[in-house]
C-alpha cells in the first residue's frame, strides 16, 4: 500500500488524526495568507478580514480541540467543511448574483480563481472524507478519520 492510500484510509497520522492535521495547519494557511497573500482556506471571506481572522483562530481551537479528544474529530471536521464549503459557494455565487449590479454601473468580480478551487478542493476532500468515514459501511478496516 502506497503513502497515498494509507492517508486516505488510515485515520491517524502520526498519533493525530486527517482532521486533527488540517485544523492545527491553520496558522500556516494564515501566514500564507497574511504574507504571501495567497489565502486558499477560506476565500469566501475575502473582503472581511476580521471575520477571516475569527475564522483562523477558530479552526485552530477546533484542532486543539481534536487532538485532545479525538472522538469529536468526525463531528468536528464535518462542521468546519461544511461551513468553509459554504461560505465558499457564498463567494462564488454572490458575484454572480451581483450582476445584476452590473446595470447599475458596479464592476462585475471574476467567481473562479486558483484559490477558490484550491480551497474547495481542500475543503471537499476532508468533508467527504469526515462524511463517508462516519458511515460504518465506508470505513477501511475498522478505522475512522
């Protein structure tokens, strides 16, 4: 078994669970945000930089909270997916709905950047891997993500 599948179906990595990983990266997706403006984690809140910044800080409390008890780390990830997933169709679509603006003068804003898709595609991955991981059927080996 390749490095790629034991990720995919093991649900520890090194004593911390996927989702546990993913939320303690946070400050590194912030740094990568604060100094290389390059924010892949939450797009959908571009233009709000306080409620990024809570929504950082957060996550990261989510991640600390799932490394000490990871029994919640399911629950834990579903959540904080779902909302990302969220607030990034809020990002793609509000623009789109804004065009309606468009007659009004406003300037239209491109939907799809390289970091909207990055961040949907980090987002996606974990919420399905939380979500089909917490259906006894699709568990790999007894193990839970």
């Amino acid at each position: 078994m390749g490095a790629t599948e034991r990720i995919l179906a093991g649900s520890r990595l090194g004593g911390a669970s996927l989702t546990a990983v993913y939320l303690l990266a946070t400050p590194l997706f912030a740094l990568c945000d604060w100094i290389l403006h390059w924010n892949v984690r939450v797009v959908g809140l571009d233009g709000h930089p306080a409620l990024k910044n809570a929504y950082y800080a957060v996550c990261f409390a989510a991640g600390a909270l799932t490394s000490m008890r990871p029994s919640l780390s399911r629950a834990v990830g579903l959540a904080e997916s779902s909302i990302n997933i969220l607030l990034l169709i809020l990002g793609v679509m509000l623009p789109y709905w804004s065009a309606v603006g468009q007659f009004t003068g406003d300037q239209p804003i491109a939907p799809f950047t390289l970091n909207r898709i990055i961040n949907f595609l980090i987002s996606g991955v974990l919420w399905a891997r939380v979500f089909y991981g917490s259906i006894p059927e699709s568990r790999v080996d007894g193990r839970t993500p």
